[in-house]
C-alpha cells in the first residue's frame, strides 16, 4: 500500500486540475496570449505541483519513514535519506 492511500482520490484530483492548467497553458500559447499572463499562469500550475509535492511528502513521512524509523535499522536510514533526497529535489525544483 502506497503512504498515500488516505489521500488518493484528493492528489488524483489535483492532478487532473493541474492538467487542465497545462491544456491552458497549451491553448494560451496556440492564441498568442500576452506573455505575462502566460507567465502568470506557469506561476500558477508550478505552485499547483509544489502543494501536490508537499501533501505528497507529508504522507511519505507520516506513513513510510516513520514505519521504517520504528522497526530501525538500515531500512529506516535508507527511508531517511530517500525522504531527505526528495527534499533536496523539491527545493531545487
């Protein structure tokens, strides 16, 4: 079972919205749309992901990590750094 399995249907949801946003984006650029309201838009949909990724990431350590953290051992050190590794991705993203 995924760490997300609580939130499924919520994250599928804010996929498929974040879909529709890049379908926007997609036609705004196909009419010429004025760059800064492009841009404005692109803001948008990125904002969109980043609270995917975090609610995305909250569920990953409230479920994964900390399961492994209790059993201990090397599974809990590796789910530490994974966890640690998504973060540094989303920071630089």
């Amino acid at each position: 079972m995924a760490g997300y399995e609580a939130q499924r249907d919520a994250i599928v949801r804010r996929l498929r919205r974040i879909e529709g946003q890049v379908r926007g984006l997609q036609r705004m650029v196909e009419e010429d749309a004025y760059c800064i309201n492009v841009l404005t838009q692109v803001a948008a949909t990125n904002a969109a992901l980043q609270s995917c990724a975090l609610i995305l990431l909250e569920e990953h350590l409230n479920c994964c990590v900390t399961e492994a953290v209790v059993e201990g051992g090397d599974q809990a050190r590796a789910k530490v750094s994974e966890a640690s590794d998504a973060i540094a991705r989303l920071v630089r993203a």
